[in-house]
C-alpha cells in the first residue's frame, strides 16, 4: 500500500481486519460438511407466493429456451448444455444467474414448456451446485435465489412430480439453514436486508416455521431501524438502494397481511418514510437525480412502486439526515447533495459529488450529473465516481474523495472511499426566494480550502442565482486552480455568444435557459452522461475556471428566456455547437477531463 496516507492506511486496516473475519467465519459455515450441517427435516409444503413486483417479459422465455442468456450486458448462447455448465462471461452474469431472478419472465408466460423448462433448470442447480461455490453461496445470492423460488413457486411446482417436489423443498431447506447463519456476513447494506428479508419470506411462506418468523422479524426491525434513516432515505445515500429495497418490502408487507400476521411497526414505519424519498430524488420527467450510484431510471418499475404510495403527497424538501436539499419554485426543481460521505463499508457505490446539483424545468431536464451505466466496466465507473462528473467544483484536477483502488484491498472490500468532506454546514430558507448555502471541507487537507456554494430560487422558478466561494482556512502558499461544471443532458443544445459570456441553453422542448456568469473563464466542453438507458452519450458541460486566490468567489445566473420577451427584444449572436448525442463507442473514460487523478 505504497503511496497511501497513514490515515488511509489504519482505515483500510480496520475494514479489512474486520472483512477477514467475515471470510473465515462464511468459510467454516461453507466447508466440506456444509452439506450434512444444514441439512434436516424439509417442511411439507408452502403456505403462500409473494407477489413478484419487477417486470417480465414472456419473449425473454423464449430466448431461454432457445439457449440465449443475457444477463448483466453480456449474452450466452449456451447450445445444448445448461446454463449453470458454461463459464459465465463476467462476475455479474454468474451472479444474476444464480440468483433466479429471471423466473419472473418464465412465469409472465406461463405455458406447459416453460413449467418444464424452469423444474429442468432448478434440477441441474441442486444436482450440480450443491456444494459450495464463493459466487452461488454467497449470503447475498443465496437470499435472492430464495426470494426468486417463493415468488415463483406456482410456476415450479404446478404439474411437478413428488420427487421433484421433495427435491426443490429440501433444497430451500438447507438454503434457508445456510442463510441463518450467515445472513450476517453479507456486505453490509442492501445486500445485508435483502438476506434478512429473504428470511422473512422463508419464516412466512414455509409451513410450521412460526419461530423463524418471529426470529426474522426481529432481525428485520433492526435491520431497518439501522439502514433507513428517519427521512426514508437509506444509510448508503443512494436513490437505487431506496428503489431495490421497495421493491421487496411492499410484497413482504402483503405476505405478512395473507398470513394474518400484522407486520411490525418498523416495517411499515419504513415503507411510509422511503415511499416519500422516490418523490424527492423525482424530476418531473420521471427520472430520479444521480447521485451516489443511482444509474437510469426504469419507469415501469418507478410506476409500479409509486402506485403503493396512498399519500401522493408533495415530496418532503429537507431530507437533512440523507444529506440532501430539494429547491422548488414554479416548474422548477434542484435538488442538491449535501452530506458527508457514508460509512467505509456501505460506500462501494458512493460519490465526491458533495454540493453538485441536479436542475430541471418542468419536464426537462437541463443540469445533471453524469450518472452511473447500468452495466459497466470499472473504468466508466470509476470515471462517474469522480468530483469532476459532477455539477460541481473540483480544485487542482483531484475529487474531494479518496477511494480505494489497490488490487488487495478492491478485491477484498471493493472500491470504497476512504475519506472525504468531514463538516458540511448546510443553511436553509423557504421564504418568498428559496435559498441554500452550503459548504464542505473535502479540499482542506490537500490545499487548505473550504468550498461554500449558495443558490437562490426566484418564486416563479425563472431565474437561479448562484455563488461559489473558495475560502483559504490554513496556511500555504497552494494556489490551485478549480473548475466549476455544469453537465448538460444530452437533449439541450448549447449554444455560446459570440462575446462568449453566456451560453444559450435550449431543451428539446420547454423554453431555453441562458447562463451567465461572472469572474471566471466560460468554456463549453465535452462530456459524457452515463445515466441513460441506452448507454453512455456525449454531451456537454459549461465549466468556468479560476484560481482560488486570485478570484476566490464566482457568480453565475440561470435565466429562463421568455418567448414574448423574445420576440420584442434581438436575439444575442450565438455560436452554435452541435448536439452532444453521439453513442457510447466514441467515448472513453480518459477523454473526460479532470477524471486521471491519483486515489489510493
């Protein structure tokens, strides 16, 4: 770990001390008698299926019985062998494969074939996985096959023989054994509750397991009370957390109301605060912001989810304990990160975007920050993970986080942060003009820096006036040189005055926006955004650059342009620049400047 600060280096030290025992104690479970100690009595039957709310498409079915498996960006055509025999094109695709997710397809299309096709499947894992596999058994695996095979019971056991039958219960027997002792040992997070959730399935929709019910239960309550934060927001700061957990608990609430069991209050306390949360981190096109590892938008599930919201009420503004800010006035909606970086552990997917923001204007979406692919490789996501994919500032080329990238320590823990923003002071008024002042000390070690941002929301959301400060508050000699950006959606075309003071800002649809702003260089640049379903595509960022001594203080304006306002006034030359929506292909991660910096 040459090059590291020793701060990092006791930080890395003390997860992966704690990591290590994780792995011994996961391995002893996994041993050579794994199969004997979590083998036993199987139950008779079961009681109940959850209700499956992701979608499914019956064509996919099709594909799989053809032999086509495309799982995590990459498809198998597998010939005449079974899936589970053929070397799995990447760690994901394996990972997707065993969890059985997949099922829900098989069951949208319901036929006699597929009821074989999917029996034929579940065989060949019992008979070829059942011993260990550090992939298939892992605690997080494990809990999404078992979710998979409750939710999907009526298509795996209609028209099934007896053997089968005994066979598939006495495998989710021993999966169930397996997972209660190691549900614990899974990657702290979503990872963690979907195998305690996973147990709560197993506890209600198994016949005579009432203890492991009540056992569930409990761990659950704490679970959440631990990872759902009393905003609805979850520990690890990411939107998607919020997304996937949903996604579960709603159909677990139903399975505990078809035992005539009443559900916890921490659980439906949960549900009720994280409902709240999707409308938060919402735009009006129906996207959610990106933040923190929050990638495209699916919206048949965002549909699906919001259709449980009873209330439908207006999104809340302060989520202070998630560490963000939402900025409404007219058709126009901010929403801003501001908080500390999460826990080492439960930061794999977290973010230097402290203080970068997200603005659309009714149903267009103007400023954003690049997002993450749904599917990518560790460059891309690397890449997105930096300050300068953010609609922010960076100083001197460097994110205001630290991340882990040593072979050793990503392998063992994965790409977590190691430090960044220790105080954010955040300043909130909801008056006539909304307006926020914000502030974080992610650059005060390595240049002496505070960087402060303030926004300010005329009442009919037309104009946003905003301020960066770069405060000096140690000592040094540093000057460095800091770039404020401003990512555009690949669907506005920015266009810049020929005195090159103000870029015109025009959305596919909706009125066009103008920038201005004032001490600091304005340059258009090239960019990326990562956060669509169709792949990355180019596009541009506004950046304006300085020097924190020199001119520590930059003012910008957006200002919507009136159409009539328009019409009776000449419109400012502009140089036009072309639409940033080129494919993926002609992107790579090094081309986005401010992005090759050094992490540890």
């Amino acid at each position: 770990m040459a090059g590291i600060a020793i701060g990092d280096r006791l930080r890395i030290g003390a997860i992966m001390a704690g990591h290590q025992v994780r792995s011994m104690l996961t391995a002893a479970y996994a041993g050579p008698f794994s199969r004997f100690r979590f083998s036993g009595g199987a139950p008779e039957r079961l009681t109940v299926a959850p209700h499956d709310l992701r979608t499914a498409d019956p064509t996919i079915a099709a594909d799989f019985y053809s032999g086509r498996y495309s799982f995590a960006g990459s498809v198998v055509d597998i010939g005449g062998s079974t899936p589970f025999s053929v070397p799995p094109p990447s760690a994901e695709w394996k990972r997707a494969l065993h969890g059985f997710g997949w099922l829900r397809h098989m069951r949208a299309a319901d036929t006699e074939l597929t009821r074989l096709h999917a029996r034929a499947l579940i065989s060949d894992w019992i008979q070829d996985f059942s011993g260990w596999d550090p992939i298939a058994w892992s605690p997080e695996v494990t809990a999404r096959r078992l979710i998979s095979w409750f939710s999907h019971s009526p298509l795996i056991l209609r028209g099934a023989d007896h053997a089968f039958y005994r066979r598939f219960m006495r495998s989710m027997s021993r999966q169930v054994r397996y997972l209660i002792r190691t549900a614990d040992e899974a990657p702290d997070g979503v990872a963690r509750l979907t195998a305690v959730i996973a147990l709560c399935y197993a506890g209600l929709c198994m016949a005579g397991r009432q203890r492991l019910m009540r056992q569930s239960a409990r761990r659950l309550d704490d679970e959440l009370g631990r990872q759902v934060l009393p905003d609805g927001g979850h520990v690890s700061r990411n939107p998607e957390a919020v997304v996937l957990l949903l996604l579960d608990l709603l159909p677990l609430r139903q399975t505990f109301a078809a035992r005539d069991t009443p559900p916890s209050s921490a659980l439906m306390s949960a549900i009720d605060r994280m409902m709240p949360m999707l409308r938060f981190f919402r735009h009006d096109d129906g996207a959610l912001a990106h933040f923190n590892g929050m990638g495209p938008t699916y919206p048949d599930i965002l549909a699906t989810l919001l259709a449980y919201d009873e209330t439908r009420g207006a999104p809340v503004l302060n989520a202070s304990y998630s560490g963000y800010q939402r900025l409404e006035a007219g058709d126009t909606v901010i929403i801003v990160d501001t908080g500390a970086p999460p826990p080492p552990l439960l930061s794999r997917d977290a973010h230097a975007g402290c203080l970068s923001f997200e603005m659309s204007s009714g149903a267009e979406r103007i400023i954003v920050n690049c997002g993450v692919p749904t599917i990518g490789d560790p460059e891309w996501r690397a890449v997105a993970r930096a300050t300068a994919a953010h609609s922010t500032a960076t100083l001197g080329d460097t994110s205001s986080c630290r991340f882990a990238t040593g072979p050793l320590v990503v392998k063992k823990l994965g790409p977590v942060m190691l430090s960044g923003p220790r105080h954010v002071e955040v300043e909130r008024r909801d008056e006539d003009v909304v307006s926020l002042s914000a502030s974080h000390d992610g650059y005060r070690g390595d240049f002496g820096i505070v960087h402060e941002r303030r926004l300010a929301v005329a009442p009919d959301g037309g104009r946003i006036d905003g301020e960066d400060l770069f405060t000096v508050v140690s000592g040094g000699s540093d000057n460095p040189a800091y770039a404020v950006r401003f990512h555009l959606h690949p669907l506005v075309r920015a266009s810049r005055t020929r005195d090159h003071n103000r870029v015109i800002l025009a959305p596919e649809r909706g009125d066009p926006w103008e920038f201005y702003a004032g001490g600091a260089d304005i340059s258009v640049e090239e960019s990326v955004y990562l956060g669509g379903l169709d792949g990355p595509r180019r596009t541009d960022q506004i950046v304006l650059h300085g020097r924190c001594r020199h001119s520590p203080r930059v003012n910008w304006r957006l200002e919507r342009i009136d159409p009539r306002k328009q019409q009776a006034e000449p419109v400012p030359e502009t140089e036009e620049l072309p639409l940033a929506s080129g494919p993926a292909e002609y992107v790579e991660p090094g081309d986005i400047p401010g992005t090759d910096e050094g992490t540890a």
